[in-house]
C-alpha cells in the first residue's frame, strides 16, 4: 500500500513537472523584445564605429543586442560555456 | 500516514528535479564545442566574402556560428522568438 501511494504521488506528479522543465530548458530569451515576432539584428560593417562590437548570443545582456558580460554569471551558474560574436575592423 | 508518506516522497524528490529543471533552464548550448570553455567566435569585416552573413544565436545550428534557420523549430516548440544577428555590406 505505501509503495503503491508512493507510485500514485509520484505518477501523478511527473507529467506535468517533466512538462515544465521541457519548456523552460527550451525558451532561451527571457525578456527581450517579446514584442517582436523574431528578433533579429543588423549591422552593416561600413556603421561600424569602433574598432570592435560583440553581439550577444546569451539573451541576458541588459544591452542587447551587445554583450555586456553578463554571459559570465550565465556559464557560472549552469555549467554552460557560451560567448559572443565579436565584429572587428582590422587594426589600421 | 498516508499523507506522511506523500510529503516524505514529494520532499526526497523535489529538491533534485528543482535542480533539474533550474540547470536545463538555464544551459543554452547543447552540444557545440563543449570542449571550449567558452565559445566566442570572430569576423573581420575584412573578410566577409558574400554581401551578408548571419550568425546564429538560438545554440541550435548544424553550422554553428552561421544560422542554418533552425531557430524556427526552437521558436516553435518553445514559443521563443529568437533569431540570428546579421551582418550585411551594403550593396555596390
Ligand atoms: S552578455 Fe550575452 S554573450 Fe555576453
Ligand atoms: S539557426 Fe540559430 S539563430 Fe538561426
């Protein structure tokens, strides 16, 4: 009996627990532009003002759609290893 | 006791499928280059050969850093709406 009210709780439990964590280790942007169908950036490289850009690829930069760092915190608390794109003009 | 035996079940495996759910959610590169402690990649404007090129940013990529279009599954299946950065020249 304690063994089947185990199964039950556990049986009752695990759809819609496993449910959740299938959607949420899916969506990967939390909150930027959810406005927009897709986001999408463009850089055309002749308004390249500096000598360097970073795109973020982490959706956590509070400077989206540039890398701020915050990529850092990201791989620390999850084990991940990702970073941005960096745009460069050769150095003349 | 049977409501004892419910919550002694629901505590011992609550904690692991919160750390679960919280890791998954949070990692956003599956699988590329997991040997690399963290996956920065880079263009010299230089040497953008075509007249535009997008790099990926949904970690879902078979040609990683480019966008293959398989952020319309992601988007799809988590309701996500992320998307590739694109770097373009202007035409001549
Ligand atoms: S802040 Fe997102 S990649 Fe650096
Ligand atoms: S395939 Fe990843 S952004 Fe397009």
């Amino acid at each position: 009996t304690v063994s089947f009210v185990i199964y039950a709780s556990v049986k009752a439990c695990a759809p819609p627990l496993l449910e959740f964590s299938r959607k949420t280790s899916h969506m990967i942007n939390p909150n930027i532009r959810k406005d927009e169908k897709k986001v999408v950036d463009f850089l055309e490289v002749e308004d390249l003002a500096s000598e360097k850009v970073s795109f973020c690829r982490c959706w956590k930069s509070e400077k989206f759609p540039y890398c701020d760092g915050a990529h850092r915190e990201h791989n620390e608390e999850t084990g991940d290893n990702i970073g941005p794109v960096v745009i460069k003009r050769k150095a003349k």
